[in-house]
C-alpha cells in the first residue's frame, strides 16, 4: 500500500473547507488565505479550523477580537511550519491574557485543533519540542516525510544518511541513487528538512554535491537511524522518512 507524505495529527481527522472564513473588518481574507497556501499549508484545513476558532471567538464577549491571532495560528495547524515561531509568541500573549485585542484561550484552541483542557500543556511542549502534542503520539509516529519521485514526492531514491542541524526540527539529508562506501558520493542530492508536528518543509540544497563528504556525527548508514538534536530520529521506510519519538 502506498503511504503518501502526511503528519499523523491529521490522519482521520475530517475538513470542511468549503466555507470562507468571514474575519473582523480590516483583515483581507483571501490575502491570509493566498499567502497560507504560498507558504506550504493546506488552504482547506486552514479554512476548517479558522471557521471553528471564530466560532468560539464570536461566543465570547470581545466577539471581533484576535482574528489575525487566529488566522496565524490556523496557518502553521495547516502546515506552515515557518509560522510555528510566531505563533507560539501568539500563543502566549493570548494565554497571558495579552490586552483585550487578543483571542479567547478555547478559539485559539480551535485554531490549532486541540482539546482547550490540552492547551497549556500544548504550549509549554512546545516551548522545547517541536513535536509535541499532547496526549502523545500514537504509535511515536509523528510524520511520514518526502517520497519516490515516480510516486509524486521528491526523491530518485530514498535518503541515506541524515545529520541533524542546530534549529530546532532541521535536518540535511544525503539522496544517492547509488549508494557506494562510507559517505555521500558525488552527484548526491543534499536536502533540507524543516519539519514540526504539524508540518515539513522540503529544500534541495544543491543536485549535485562534492565528492568525498563524510558522514558526520549522527549521520547513519541505509536502513538505520540518524539521532536528531530535536529528540526524534528519522528512519527510511520504503521510500519515506518516518520521524518518529527518540527511544
């Protein structure tokens, strides 16, 4: 069975995006919606959990307060990996109950998907890990991650070694279709994997990397594991990187 590229707090969850969302005067919508889908996030889930957080927002009594607190929060639950550090600024300044601009604690619940009795729990997980998500993770799997180029994802062949960076949830990874020796080849692909619970984000580095590169510290070998600073590791199934919970 083919397991297309996907994070796991979205498998089975339901979206109606078919309703625009109706922000407070003097937000533009479709620019929040246009620049959502530009940035990677999916238009649909962005548009299902934003209607449900203004939901909870308009039952409050500051009804036309924190939508675009909201929009950005719906924005990185749709995938928009490069917002996670924005809103989590959002995040707690609506938790800390920032001036009466800012949203309900529920709608910015809803705007991430979550239980609002999960939300603190949500937001101090975060503070460390990219990956966290109260409850858990079912299974410790938390997404599955790029994919074989006849099959719609990105790789000639799946990754073969993987070295963590320093940003929280960024890894390079080496693509060789031929993999020879201890260490990537040259014509190896090198791609940059930018990913958190909600979303990832795929950059070819360059097509063509230098001979002679070294694995380096954390980096491992087809078929095992590479250590991320982030406490996940990536394993290679079939044609997808699996990040899933450090042992």
């Amino acid at each position: 069975m083919t397991r297309w590229a996907g994070h796991v707090v979205d498998d089975g969850v339901l979206v109606d995006g078919s309703a625009p969302p109706r922000l407070a005067p003097g937000l533009d919508a479709d620019l929040a919606e246009r620049n959502t889908g530009e940035w990677g996030g999916d238009v649909a889930r962005w548009r299902h959990v934003l209607g449900a957080a203004l939901a909870a927002q308009r039952a409050t009594s500051r009804p036309e307060d924190g939508h675009r607190d909201l929009s950005a929060l719906a924005a990185w639950r749709s995938g928009v990996v490069g917002l996670r550090a924005d809103a989590l600024r959002r995040l707690d300044l609506a938790l800390a109950g920032g001036g009466d601009d800012r949203p309900a604690p529920e709608a910015a619940a809803a705007a991430l998907g979550l239980d609002p009795a999960h939300l603190d729990a949500f937001a101090s997980g975060q503070r460390d890990d990219p990956f966290a998500w109260p409850p858990g993770r079912p299974g410790d799997l938390i997404a599955r991650v790029g994919g074989f180029r006849g099959l719609g994802g990105p790789w000639q062949a799946r990754p073969q070694w993987t070295t963590p960076l320093d940003e929280p949830g960024a890894h390079v990874l080496w693509v060789d279709p031929e993999p020879l020796g201890d260490g990537p080849r040259g014509g190896s692909e090198l791609w940059r994997l930018d990913a958190d619970v909600f979303g990832h984000r795929l950059v070819l580095l360059t097509p063509d990397a230098p001979a002679g590169g070294a694995v380096p510290a954390g980096g491992g070998r087809p078929g095992d594991s590479g250590q991320a600073r982030s406490a996940v590791v990536l394993r290679w199934s079939s044609y997808l990187a699996l990040l899933v919970a450090a042992p």
